[in-house]
C-alpha cells in the first residue's frame, strides 16, 4: 500500500498539484489528505478512484507507475525522436495481484466497519 501512496505523491506533483489542491478537490481536510499520503490512513478503493480522477489517470497507471520510466534516461531506446524505455515486463499480473490485494483490504475494512 505504501507504494500505491508514494505513486499518487509522485503524480499530484508532476501535475503540479499542491496537497492542498488536492485535498479541496478531494473534498478532505489538508490535514486529513495528508495523514493519508503520509500512509497514516488506509486509502479505500472509492478514494482511489477519486483520485485517479482528478489526476486524470487511471487506477493501474497509479498501481503500476515506474518512476525510472520517466526519470531515468539510461538503457532507452529511440522510438519516433523520443526517448523511452523498452518495456520487458508483463504489469498485467502485477496490476491484477496488487488489485486483488487492494479488493480483499477494503472487503476487510468494510466487515470491520459493520462489527
């Protein structure tokens, strides 16, 4: 989970959104959205969705975002005059592993809800 939190750091910032930003759209408290970003609070599916949303991304973007796909500039190769680094992992069975884990969580926090 705490990789999913750091993924949506990383993107809030590179579309330059402020915590603060975020949070008014989020609808949270700054306080709130930061707690969550600092891994202080769990982050349920229905807030991830909002927040693939307002990034304007998509929940495996978040899930699967490589960092060194952008920033690291080594080992890449030209495609159409921009670099970009040839992709030689399969992300379907890691997105759909770290889906099921996300499910079983909030399927967890919801029972322990109703207890």
């Amino acid at each position: 989970m705490k990789e999913v939190i750091e993924n949506i750091k990383k993107f809030r910032e590179l579309k330059n959104l402020t915590r603060d930003e975020l949070a008014d759209k989020l609808e949270m408290s700054l306080s709130g959205y930061s707690k969550l970003e600092r891994g202080e609070v769990e982050i349920t599916l229905t807030k991830l969705y909002r927040i693939a949303d307002i990034l304007e991304i998509s929940v495996s973007q978040i899930l699967n975002f490589d960092a060194s796909q952008i920033f690291n500039v080594s080992n890449n190769q030209v495609v159409n005059g921009v670099e970009v680094k040839e992709q030689t992992n399969n992300y379907t069975d890691v997105y759909k592993d770290k889906y099921i884990k996300m499910l079983e969580a909030e399927i967890e926090r919801l029972k322990s809800e109703t207890k």
